[in-house]
C-alpha cells in the first residue's frame, strides 16, 4: 500500500490562497477515481477538486473556513501500490477513525418530523439526522433541491442513496414518510412548547463573501437611494404580445430593463462606471456589462451578462436563463461572475414597496426592482386601474450627483412606459 497526496490547486489568475468550504469525504471513507473530494472558493468562484486516485482517505488537511495556501497538502488516500509520498502523517490533519464495531452498524433510528426545516437537538439525535456528516453538503440535483424547500426539508437530515450519498426523490419520499408516521400521533401542544435549541453556524464560504463584500459596499461607500414609480401598463401588453409568439425564448421584464440601461447611460455615462478608491479614478465604460443578482441555494450570486448594448430583446432573455441556472447549480464560472459595470437586483413578486438595494462595489449604482401592483390611478380625470411597478435605485454619492442620479431613473421611467422608445436609436 502506499500514500498519495493530494495538494491544494493553482486555479490560476494569480491565486496563491483559497478557502476550504466543503468536505465530500471524511477519513475512513473509500474514494474512486474522479470523486469529488472538496470546495474551494476564490474571491470569484467555487471549484471542485476530484479525486485523481481510487483508494481509502487518511487524512485531511484542514477545517472548514481555513484559509489553504495553493500547493499546500489538502487530503491523503491510501491506495494500492506506489503513492506519491511517504507515510508520515499529514501536519494537522484529521486522521482515519479506526473501523467501528459490529454492533455499530445497527439500523438508523426512524426520522423525526422536527427535523423538517428545524436544526437538530443537542443530545441524543435519531440516526437520520447524522447521515450527514458535520461540515458535509449534502448532494442533490437542483429539482431535488427545489422539491426539499418546497416540503420544507433540511437536506442535512436526509440520507442519501444515490451514488456517493446523493440524495434522490425517492428519498425524500422515504423521509416524508417516515416523517409522518412517527409525529404525527400524539401532537398536541407541540407548537406550544418550549424550545431550548441553539445552532451555532460559521460564516464561512460564499456567506463569508457576501458578507465582506457587503460590509465593503457600506463602509466605503456614501449611498443615497432615489425611489420613482412606473405605470407598467404598455411595457406589459408589449410583452404578452410578443411572448405570443412562439419559437423564440419568453420575456419576462428584465430583458426591456436592460435595454432601457443601455440607452440611459448614454446619456448619464458617470453611471456605467467603476470606482477605484485606492487610486482615486473612476473609470466610465463605452460596454454595458450588467451584474444581475441571483438568489441561490448557497446565498446571493452576481453572475455578468456581458455587452448588453449588443443584445436584442430574446437574446438578453435567453443569456439571463443560462446565467441564473448557471449560477444556483454551481456552474457559473469565474469570468461569468465578476466585470459587472453596473447591477439589476429584483425580489421579484415579494419586491416590496421600495427598498436601499447595496450597491456591487466597485461599481457606482445598482437599479432595483420592486413588485408590480395594479392600482388605482388618476388619468384624464378619471380614477383607472393600471399596472405600476417602483425603482429603487442606490448610487455612489462620491462620484454621482443626487440630480443625475434622480434624471438617470427618470430617464429609465420614460423609456419604460413608452416602449416603441427602446428600439429607437
């Protein structure tokens, strides 16, 4: 038998260091070729690692949220024959449990309904909820994902019985059964009671990210946010009409949004711009590459559509479905998530009233979408019902005056409400 180790990747783009935030193993478990082993994250993306050997883990080489020099030692694996290295134990690593007993492989305990969105109780916890490991992420397809929030099911808890523990529907099936049976008798009360749970999470991973590219945005920069309602009506009819029309890929708002970016930036050029504090220069750009903010199952994305001044309606709309699938399965790439020169965040149906969206630093403004009502209007006298929709658009006061900032939305809100404007050069 030997050793061979494996090292943490140069992913290139001159990254000397990464961030550990996901095991896929843990020592002990026998690994083949091409496995996923661990995650790394970058400032700009999460990458894989696979398994270039087949064999038995021995050790890992460091904690989730541990920052890991590139060319450090990530993991080894016994395999047959020749390793790699020599057997000395890897520095501070997790060394392999020894085998467990016999009397240690008995059957999981059935599931507990508390396990359904809650986190686990201290103490004794049944099997289920320790079929994954601490720190492991759970794998499953993004349609098992949707179905599991839809039931309000924690996938931590759900043993997983396809290749390599991914979870499949069937398991859920199994879980929600199991589920059932056991809770469901006997329940009265139990919304009452009290609760003495407390769950401790690390910020680590893309939530460390987010997190310090927020606190970034908010303390470097002076933002001032200017809220503008929009009569929807035209644009809507507009886009029923043409999404009537079959063979091409369905409008949702966005793609006229962006087209309306495209256009007001040529006339407000300070907007479409990055700035760059350690230097002091704002650079303006000629390209518009919208950062359009996406929600995933791992926190919030920003992948890039790229030169939306050369984008038609239905190709606007066909690269934002890629970019957001790309994005909540984990495939964006780092070039599609960063180069952004202004960003689209929209909640969609629970958009709110209004809201102080967090501008994507460097840039210098970030339109914001909020839901769309049909209300009561006053038109020519008369109180008639029409679809409005308000902006809530923040923007770097350093580099754009609170005038330009207000004529910029006002020049979104007229192209937007007279439609035929947008395909006016």
């Amino acid at each position: 038998m030997g050793i061979y180790v494996i090292k943490t990747p140069d992913i290139g783009e001159g990254i000397a260091e990464v961030e550990l935030v996901a095991w896929h193993v843990q020592p002990g478990d026998t690994v083949v070729e091409d496995q996923a082993l661990a995650d790394l994250m970058t400032e700009k993306a999460t990458v894989e690692v696979p398994s270039p050997v087949a064999g038995r883990v021995i050790a890992l080489g460091g904690e989730l949220g541990q920052i890991l020099a590139v060319g450090a030692e990530l993991i080894r694996i016994e395999v047959e024959g020749e390793g790699n290295a020599a057997a000395a134990p890897l520095g501070a690593a997790r060394a392999a449990p020894r085998a467990p007993a016999p009397a240690a492989a008995a059957a999981p305990a059935p599931a507990s309904a508390a396990m359904l969105k809650t986190p686990s109780p201290q103490g004794a916890a049944p099997a289920a909820a320790r079929a994954k490991r601490p720190g492991e992420r759970p794998t499953a397809s993004p349609a098992v994902r949707q179905r599991a929030w839809d039931l309000g099911i924690e996938l931590q808890y759900v043993p997983g019985s396809g290749e390599a523990g991914r979870i499949l529907h069937e398991d859920l099936d199994a879980f929600v059964a199991r589920a059932g049976s056991t809770s469901v008798a006997g329940s009265s009360g139990v919304a009452y009671a009290e609760r003495h749970d407390e769950q401790a999470l690390p910020v680590i991973g893309l939530r460390r990210k987010i997190a310090q590219k927020m606190q970034l945005a908010k303390r470097n920069i002076p933002h001032f946010t200017y809220v503008e309602e929009i009569d929807m009506n035209e644009l809507e009819a507009l886009r029923a009409r043409l999404n009537a029309k079959a063979g091409r890929p369905r409008l949702t708002l966005l793609p006229f949004l962006m087209r309306a970016i495209v256009l007001a930036v040529r006339e407000f050029p300070q907007i479409n711009a990055r700035f760059d504090d350690a230097a002091g220069v704002v650079t303006r750009y000629g390209a518009v590459h919208i950062g359009i903010a996406t929600q995933t199952d791992n926190g919030l994305m920003v992948p890039v559509l790229r030169h939306a001044e050369a984008r038609d309606l239905w190709s606007g709309a066909a690269e934002i479905a890629r970019l957001a699938e790309a994005a909540r399965t984990g495939k964006a790439t780092r070039e599609e998530l960063g180069g952004s020169t202004i960003t689209i965040t929209s909640l969609g149906a629970i958009g709110g009233i209004a809201s102080t969206p967090v501008i994507n630093h460097p840039e210098v403004a970030i339109v914001g979408v909020n839901r769309m009502v049909e209300r009561p209007m006053m038109r020519g006298g008369a109180v008639v019902p029409r679809l409005m929709m308000n902006l809530s658009s923040s923007f770097d006061h350093r580099v754009v005056d609170g005038l330009h900032g207000a004529q910029f939305v006002q020049s979104l809100r007229a192209y937007l409400e007279c439609p035929a404007t947008l395909f006016v050069e």
